[in-house]
C-alpha cells in the first residue's frame, strides 16, 4: 500500500488488483483510488482494471511466478503499458544481478537486494540515519535534529551558516510533522528538524560541530544468515567483511556461509539464548544488526542489544511496518524497511529515466529527487532566478557535466549535462518533470 499511497499523493490515478476483498475494501477507504478484486493473471480482471488505458502495470505479489506470467501478459497484449515487477529468487535473476527483458518486463526490482545495498550505504556512512546520499552528485542531506539544549535555538536560518562556518542551504523544516520551506530569516525553534544540502566535507564539518559524527564499525555482528544477509555480505568489501560476526541457530547454513565468506567469523548459536552475549562478548561490538526473518524477533534483538551495552543497532522490517514506530521508542538506532527501500526503487523507476534517486522526507510530505536534465532542456542556459518554479520547487543542488557538485544561488546557470537536486511535494511532480523537461 505504500507505493499506492505515494502515488496517490502525487496526483496519479491508481487501481488496485487484488485477491483479497477485506485488503481490497481496506485500501480503497484509506486512499483516493479504485480497486478490482481478482487475480492480475486474468485477462478479464485486467480489462476490468483499466489496463487498456494504463501507463504503467506494477506486479507487487509474494509470489515471483504470478508477477512474472501477469506482467508477461501485460506486454504481450498490452505493449504500450510499462510492465514492472517485484522478484525475489535469484532463480530468475541470475546470482549476479537482475536479467534485462526477462519476457519482456520494463523494470525489475530485487527487494533483498535493495535492502542489501541500503545497509551497506548505512554501514560506510558510520549508521547515521540523518544522512541521504545521491548517485551522481557528492553532495548529501543532513537531517538534524534540534534538541531542548541546542544552542541554535533563536537563531536565524541565515546565522546558521556563519555559526557553523560551513556552505549549506536549508531546504526544509519539520516540526512536530508539521512541514516549513524556510527563508533565511526563519527562525530556528526547539524540536526543529532541519534538513541540510551541502557537500560530504561540509556535512562532516556540521557533524562535528553539533557532535553527531560517527565513524564506520570496526566490530559488527549479524543476527540470522538470511537471503539480505548474504546480500549485505556480496556487496561488502573483505576489509569490512573481517569485521564482522554472524550468528544463526542453523548448523547447515552456518557452514555454507562460512565457505562463502571465509573473513567472517560464522557462530552456531541461537540469539535468544541467555548466554550468548556474554560469552562471545557481543556488547563490546560497534553495531548490532538484527536480520533474520521474524520481524518480532529483529525488534527485540536489536533493543536488548543497545541495553548491554553494544553501541548501536539496525532491525531489519520486512513484514509490519508498524514496527517503525514502535522501534523510536526502544532505543534503536535504525529501522531498515524493505517495503520503503524496494518503494524507492520503483519510484526512480516510475518517475522517469531523469530521475537518478528519490528520498522521501518527513512521512512522505517532502521529496528530494535527483534530476538529470535532458539534453533538450528549455532550462539550459538559464539562471535559476529566471526560472519560475511557482513556489513549487527548490533547487538545493547542482552537479554540472565535469561532475563537480555545488550549492547554487540565484545566479547559478544550469548547464547541458547537469544534474539538479530538487526538493518539492509529491503533489508537485508532474509540474517540475514538465517544467525541466523528460527523455520519457
């Protein structure tokens, strides 16, 4: 439901196909959309759909081989429809990545993958949940937080600046879930969270300067040898591999993984045993993360770990997403969703081939979307304080064609090949695609 609620917000018209009534009548009375009860593998339910008049046909299934007969389906009948499916078994991908046109299908999206990669990202950026990074751009947005004793309390957006001794711009402000655009004479207020555009050195320096800078773990364990385990694993150096300790109650998965990743030490053990922490000495570690599949278990791992004394935890979600919530108020460090992080990679996807990466700010209010300007851009040449965006936008960032990364001003010019940082409402999408201009 989280991909239908995003693109709900954004304006789009969206259709449910779903087997199940009670989801079917849940969905339709929470969100301004339709809904069809029926099997996506029946050509009659997808008429009745409105698949004939569709832009885009989104396969989100637990089962790989209904996704992929639906959407092979889809294109065969329907070849102007954008086909896009979730599959999960490396059966169909291939161990080494995704198949490019398997039956014809647009888009894939591996969600053990994705989640794979966000950890890792997670891990090199030392477990800081404030921080988003951006494929083809080396700047960063830094979400920080405003305690009851910070000493910006009063201040002025534009005094920031000075205070901290940093280039930065604010794009946005959020309180109590209440969403502000600044200007430069807002005034800062306790429980603020601000959300910072400046380049990786610069976000070091703010760090620094307010006392958030964490560094990369140097001893890590893994709870449960699961499918994003092994993936976490893959994409992780060996330097970084040697780090770390993984713990599964499976004799017989405990061995495979450790002939498959022979830096790691692999520990027979099942976590829930009373023991365990203190005789392998697991509250002297860096970080904890909890990745088997019972989302219960993740949650309660990862909060007893942070009471004995391990420095910081992530729980892997990938069933109730309700647990989020849950997690801010157990002393947990980071909630990985594979709902949220497999969402993201549809909308890069669904958005256009402009768009690089898109993070989703403050419950989805806000979203920071990475843009590649087209080369048939009418905003080419152009100054930003030329360009009329309606309010509806704000330009944080610009990477031009030799790939170097800077905050703009009014008098920054866009250039051919540049990539713009852009920061708006889901509702105000199609407005600034139009605007800068699309490939497809």
């Amino acid at each position: 439901m989280g991909l239908a609620r995003q693109l709900v917000a954004e304006g789009k018209d969206v259709v449910l196909l779903d087997i199940d009534s009670e989801r079917i009548e849940q969905a339709v009375s929470r969100l301004d959309c339709m809904g069809v009860v029926g099997n996506g593998t029946d050509p009659a339910k997808l008429v009745e759909a409105g698949i004939e008049n569709a832009e885009a046909f989104i396969t989100l299934t637990d089962s790989d081989e209904i996704n992929l007969i639906s959407c092979g389906l889809v294109e065969a009948s329907y070849p102007g429809v954008r086909t896009v499916a979730v599959i999960r078994s490396l059966t169909y991908t291939g161990a080494k990545g995704l198949r490019e046109g398997l039956l014809g299908i647009d888009y894939i999206v591996n969600p053990t993958a994705e989640t794979g990669r966000s950890i890792n990202t997670l891990i090199d950026q030392g477990v800081n949940p404030n921080i988003l990074n951006f494929s083809n751009s080396t700047l960063l947005l830094y979400n920080m937080h405003v305690g009851p004793s910070s000493a910006f309390i009063g201040s002025k957006v534009m005094d920031l600046r000075t205070a901290l001794k940093t280039d930065f711009i604010v794009a946005a402000i959020n309180n109590d879930n209440v969403l502000r655009i600044p200007s430069g004479e807002t005034t800062i207020e306790k429980g603020d969270v601000l959300s910072i555009v400046a380049n990786e050195g610069e976000v070091h320096e703010i760090l620094k300067a307010v006392g958030d800078l964490e560094k990369a773990p140097k001893r890590m364990v893994f709870v449960g040898a699961s499918k994003i385990t092994r993936a976490l694993l893959n994409n992780m150096r060996p330097s970084m591999r040697s780090r770390v300790t993984l713990i599964d109650k499976d004799a017989e998965t405990c061995e495979e993984f450790s002939e498959l990743f022979r830096e790691i030490l692999v520990i027979h053990s099942d976590i829930t045993d009373e023991d365990i922490m203190q005789e392998e000495q697991l509250a002297n570690s860096d970080l904890l993360i909890a990745l088997t599949d019972n989302d219960e278990l993740n949650v309660i791992t990862a909060s007893y770990a942070k009471r004995m004394g391990v420095t910081r935890s992530i729980a892997l979600i990938k069933q109730n997403n309700n647990y989020i919530r849950m997690a801010r108020f157990l002393d947990i460090d980071v909630v990985i969703s594979t709902t949220d992080t497999t969402v993201e990679s549809l909308l890069r996807y669904l958005r256009s081939t402009n768009v690089s990466s898109v993070h989703t700010l403050f419950d989805g209010q806000l979203e920071i979307i990475e843009y590649v300007l087209p080369k048939t851009s009418p905003l080419i040449g152009k100054a930003l304080k030329d360009i009329d965006m309606r309010t509806k936008a704000l330009i944080a960032g610009m990477t031009g064609p030799d790939g170097t990364s800077h905050i703009p001003t009014g008098n920054s010019t866009i250039e051919a090949d540049s990539t713009l940082l852009v920061v708006l409402k889901p509702e105000h999408t199609e407005f600034i695609e139009a605007l800068f201009g699309r490939d497809r």
